[in-house]
C-alpha cells in the first residue's frame, strides 16, 4: 500500500487517531523511556528501540492499512502516544487475535484519552474491518490498563488468564489477565451508550 493510500483520521471529541510522521519519532521515545509509563513492561526503550517499534508500525499500516494510530491532542496539536489494534499472534489458547492497546504520555493520564481513543480504535474494529472479537491484555499488576478495559465494556474471565510465552518464569510480569468483547456485545453495549459510542466518533 503506498502512502497515498493510508487512511484518514479519525476524530473523537478530543482526539485525533492518524497515521505516523517523522515528528512523532522524538515524543515518542520520550513515553518509551519514561520508566513511569514503561512500568508493566521489561524495560524503558532506548532511542533506537523507539524508533524500531515506530518502524515497524509503520510498516504495518503500509502492509495492513490499519493499526495502532499516533494520538494527537486536538486542542493543541501535541502527540500524545499511540492507541489502536495489532495482531497478536504469539503462542497462547486466544490467538491468533486481534488487540486493541495503548500507551500514552504520563502527563495526559487521568483524562479518559485512552477510552476515548479505545472506543474509536473498537468502533473501527468492527465497523471497518469486520471483526468478530477484538482482545485485550496485560500483566496482572496493570490495573490501570485493566480500568480501561472494562471502561470500554470488555470482559474478564479469570478462566482465560495465561502466562506470557514472551516473559521469563518467574518475572512479576508473566501473568497476565485477558480481556474480550465480542462484536454482538460491542453492538448492545454502544446502544446503551449511544452518546459516548456514536456522537464522538466522526471522520475528519
Ligand atoms: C493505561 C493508560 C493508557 C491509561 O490511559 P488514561 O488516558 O489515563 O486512561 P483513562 O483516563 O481513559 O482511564 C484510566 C482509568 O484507570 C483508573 N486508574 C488510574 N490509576 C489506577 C490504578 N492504579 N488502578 C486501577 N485503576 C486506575 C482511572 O481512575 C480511570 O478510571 P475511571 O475513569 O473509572 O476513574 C496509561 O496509563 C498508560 O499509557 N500506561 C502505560 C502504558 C501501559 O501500561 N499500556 C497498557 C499496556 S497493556
């Protein structure tokens, strides 16, 4: 898929969910190497490790034309993290699935960004690509992110939780929880919210 190709933002009340450019390389390994932001996960990137994961979101909105979008505040144009979806393909009971994920700035917490986005990046989902079931997931101890989830009328069922094939035996990291919404829950879910669901999600 050639650049010209990629698709158009998407606007949530506050946000914007577009593809990459080259000026979010620098804010973006900022949130990387925030050891705040990175605590649920091995280690804070380094630059070049920033700028690899960038890489290779990029490459995958060339190839999939869809993926994790870079947040942008729309009030003032700051990049904020990204929020979207990504295949999980490691070796666990639930995958191959798809996810939806995020990871913002430490001072843009606590605002409701990340549900905001999520239920764009769901909407999408399921809207657009047609998808039958959308996952997230996290390590036990991320209950921030598990908040989000069930924000965005996920499901839990303990029976689900796994150890990531990903992280050592032993790491405080290994266990973690899954989350699922399934397309006719996200369908009865967003009639009882219709404001939040339906009104904040347009296309720029
Ligand atoms: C997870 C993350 C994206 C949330 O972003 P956010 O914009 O602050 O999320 P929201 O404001 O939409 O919702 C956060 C919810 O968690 C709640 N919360 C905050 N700290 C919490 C904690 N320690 N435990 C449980 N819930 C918590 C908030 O109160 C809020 O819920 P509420 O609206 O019911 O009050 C952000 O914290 C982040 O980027 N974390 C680091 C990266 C990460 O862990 N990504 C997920 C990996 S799976």
């Amino acid at each position: 898929m050639s650049s010209a190709a990629l698709p158009a933002p998407l606007r949530t009340e506050r946000l914007i969910l577009r593809t990459w450019q080259p000026g979010d390389r620098e804010p973006f390994a900022e949130i990387n190497a925030d050891p705040v932001v990175m605590e649920h996960f091995p280690a804070p990137l380094t630059r070049a490790e920033s700028d690899r994961f960038a890489d290779r979101i990029e490459d995958l909105w060339r190839v999939d034309g869809w993926g994790l979008w870079a947040v942008q505040i729309a009030e003032d144009q700051s990049f904020a993290g990204f929020v979207g979806l990504n295949r999980a393909e490691f070796a666990a009971p639930f995958t191959p699935a798809i996810e939806v994920g995020w990871r913002l700035a430490q001072q843009h917490w606590g605002q409701g960004y990340a549900t905001e986005a999520g239920r764009a990046a769901l909407g999408y989902g399921f809207q657009e690509l047609d998808l039958l079931e959308i996952v997230s997931f996290t390590s036990t101890v991320n209950t921030r992110s598990q908040r989000v989830m069930a924000k965005l009328g996920m499901q839990r069922d303990p029976g689900d939780d796994f150890d990531h094939p990903g992280i050592a035996p032993g790491d405080r990291l290994r266990r973690h929880v899954l989350y699922r919404l399934t397309r006719p829950d996200w369908a009865s879910c967003r009639q009882g919210e219709a404001g939040a669901w339906g009104a904040s999600l347009a296309r720029r």
